[in-house]
C-alpha cells in the first residue's frame, strides 16, 4: 500500500505525543526498566518495563511500537474492505467492486471449507499425470507460474556487475525448511523439528486424499528427496559471499550442467524468451539436482510437487488445510501459539493484492486534509537539503555531484 509509510509515521507521531500528554512524563524513561543493569542487557534496561506493560499477543512473534502501528494500520484498512463488501451493487470495475469482492471471496469459510481440496483438483491431476522427466519438467514450471518454487529458486534481477541491465537468476532452493542445517544438525531442537515435519507431511498428504500409509509413505519420500536437494545446498554462510554465488554463464553451459533438465522448454513454460546468458548462484547444486532427476522415481517427485503446491496455497484454501499449515510453520518453527482471526488473515491479503486500489479510496474518504501536500512539502524539503549536501561533498567527483550520477 503506496500510503503505508505515511500512515506509520503520522500513527506514531500520535502514539508519542499521545504517551507524554496522558502520562506527563518522558515516555523514554517511564518505559526503562532499572531493575536490569545497563550493563548486562541495556535492551531490557530502556525498554523493559514497556514490554511488561505490552506482552506478546498470542498471534504474534513479536511486539512493538511497530506492532501497534501495524494493528492501527490493519483496523483503517478492514473499515474500507467491510465497507466495500457491504456495498450489494458497487459499479463494475471499480476499486470498491474488486477490494468488495476479493474481501468477501476470503471471508467465506463456510465455502472453503465445503470445497476442500477442490480449488486445486486440476492442479493436482496434472501432477498425478506425469509419465516422464518431460513432464516434470512442464509441471514444475506450472508450479513456479502458480505460486510454488519446487526445485530450485529462479528470477529476474539486476546484474550485480551490471546494473544497467537485467538478468536470470537460478540458485539453489526447492527446500521446506528454513535452510540446509534444518536436515542436519543433531541438537534436540533440530531432531524435534525434523520429526514434527514428517507428521506434518503425513497430515498434508492425508488432507489431499492419501491413506494413513499411503500419507506416511509420501511423507517419507519429500523427505529424502529435500535431504538430498539441502546435501547440495551450500551452508547458510557461505551464501554471503557475492562473488563466489556469482557464476555467469550461456545458455548452451547451463544445460550441459542439467542435461537431465530441458531448460528450453522451462523457460519457455514460464514465458522467458531469448535467454542467452544466465546468473547461477551454486552449479555444484544444479549438477546434483541433475542427477537426483534421474536416480529419483517419479512417484517420489510427484508426492514433492503435490506438497510443494498445496503447502504454498494453503492460507487460501479451508480451515483444516490452512490450520495444518499454520501449525507447523508458525507454531512450531516460530512459536506463535494462536492463528490471526479470519478478518485480520484477509484483510492483510487484500492489502497485499489489491494494496494500490485501497490506498485510492483511504485517500479520498480517510485520509486528513492536506496531509499530501505536507508529506511532498517534507519530502522536498528532504531533497534540497540531500542535494545541498551532496555539492559539497570533497570525496566526488565535480561530474557526479554536478549530475548526481553515481
């Protein structure tokens, strides 16, 4: 939402001053807690009393002034999706009709809990057809169009050593763990995790259809087949080094590297013509995913490509799917206990979707008088004084503080 910025700093302006009129006082100090010595921990020292004040909401990870900004944010926004919803002939087209119709769309569980599995059954029997390494290849395209990113990662950017230009980027990925340590440490957290996430795959694989052994068995394979894809994966660690995550390369190399993989027909699949040059961020993760291509029975793919689908759409199918979903990855990855209600799990999605077409309509019904014009004359003002700065600055060039080219 274009006008997100704005509201956070008008809202916290007001929390503040709205703090030190209703208390009388500093709010920086009322809020230290001087139980706690500076010198062991002088977060909890300046900000200790604040959050005992302001404990963690049962949906949240976190709390803070940011937090409140956010909810405050989240309210303005349900009034103009509410509002737009309760419109019964709102005019083809318009901004209420689509923010109306999207919010309602998300707001009737009744129907998507009726429906279940039934948004994806296409999607799903495309899979359940793969009858080769061809179709894989044209399925998992399908998948990175939709919204799943199975196998790898892959996108357009600017080329770090170009910035003038775009490029493909490829690297490794394909994982539903945070990263590659998730398969492989050996503390109790990590095991625990690991064993969580296989009832959570057996729980995924019974909601879209499978028997318990059945389930378990699938379970099992996405498994394997993500423990072998985080064996090639590079240490989390050694992902931060720009220049040894840069290997550019042609067309021809990347797919002698993946000659298990039609990368022709991929790219074509996702709409990607002319490709001559691609980014690839760790080969040596594409040459082992080329020969997990091979060694790994299609049944095995199939059973990743379903949950890495289901997975990335379950927060808009019903409660069982998305509840399965949350519990896992909210629960226990991040220790968020309670799922947002339903209008707050919506109202965040129509902001996400349709945040430009909110933003028109709480400008012209919400937002205060003038606020605009004071933001751009702020803005300005900002400029002119960067500018200033700039033209005397003795380490540039007269060129680039003249033009401001950098």
């Amino acid at each position: 939402m274009k006008i997100r910025l704005s509201l956070f700093l008008l809202i916290a302006s007001a929390i503040c001053i709205a703090s030190a009129q209703s208390t009388g006082s500093d709010p920086l100090s009322a809020n230290r807690d001087t139980t706690v010595k500076p010198g062991d921990d002088f977060f909890l020292y300046a900000n200790g009393t604040w959050f005992k004040n302001h404990p963690i909401p049962p949906s949240e990870s976190s709390n803070g002034l940011w937090q409140i900004i956010q909810d405050t944010v989240n309210a303005q926004v349900r009034n103009v999706c509410e509002s737009s919803a309760r419109i019964a002939k709102a005019l083809k087209g318009s901004n209420k009709q689509k923010i109306g119709d999207f919010f309602r769309s998300g707001m009737d569980s009744a129907s998507l809990n009726a429906r279940g599995m039934g948004d994806l059954k296409e999607e799903l029997a495309r899979i359940d057809a793969i009858k080769n390494r061809k179709d894989l290849v044209h399925v998992s395209a399908r998948l990175h169009l939709v919204a799943a990113s199975p196998l790898f990662r892959i996108g357009v950017g600017q080329d770090d050593r170009i910035s003038s230009k775009y490029a493909l980027f490829i690297g490794q990925g394909g994982l539903s763990l945070p990263n590659r340590r998730f398969y492989f440490d050996t503390d109790a957290r990590a095991v625990g995790i690991r064993e969580k996430f296989l009832q959570h795959l057996a729980n995924m694989f019974r909601i879209i259809g499978y028997d318990t052994a059945t389930a378990s068995k699938a379970a099992g394979a996405v498994m394997t087949v993500e423990t072998a894809l985080a064996q090639a994966s590079r240490k989390l660690e050694d992902t931060r080094d720009p220049v040894k995550n840069y290997n550019k390369m042609s067309f021809p190399q990347l797919a002698s590297m993946m000659p298990s993989f039609d990368w022709k027909t991929f790219l074509n699949d996702l709409r990607l013509k002319n490709i001559d040059t691609v980014i690839v961020g760790q080969p040596e993760f594409l040459t082992a995913l080329n020969g997990s291509l091979t060694s790994t029975p299609l049944r095995d793919w199939k059973d990743y490509l379903k949950y890495h689908l289901v997975r990335s759409l379950s927060r808009f199918l019903d409660d069982k799917t998305s509840g399965e979903s949350f519990q896992f990855y909210s629960t226990v990855l991040r220790g968020v206990p309670e799922q947002k209600p339903r209008w707050e799990r919506v109202v965040l999605q129509t902001d996400n979707s349709l945040g430009e077409l909110i933003g028109q309509v709480y400008v012209a019904e919400y937002l205060p008088k003038g606020t605009k014009e004071k933001l751009i004359e702020i803005g300005t003002a900002i400029k002119k004084v960067y500018a200033e700065r700039i033209r005397n600055l003795d380490w540039m060039s007269t060129a680039i503080r003249i033009t401001g080219k950098i």
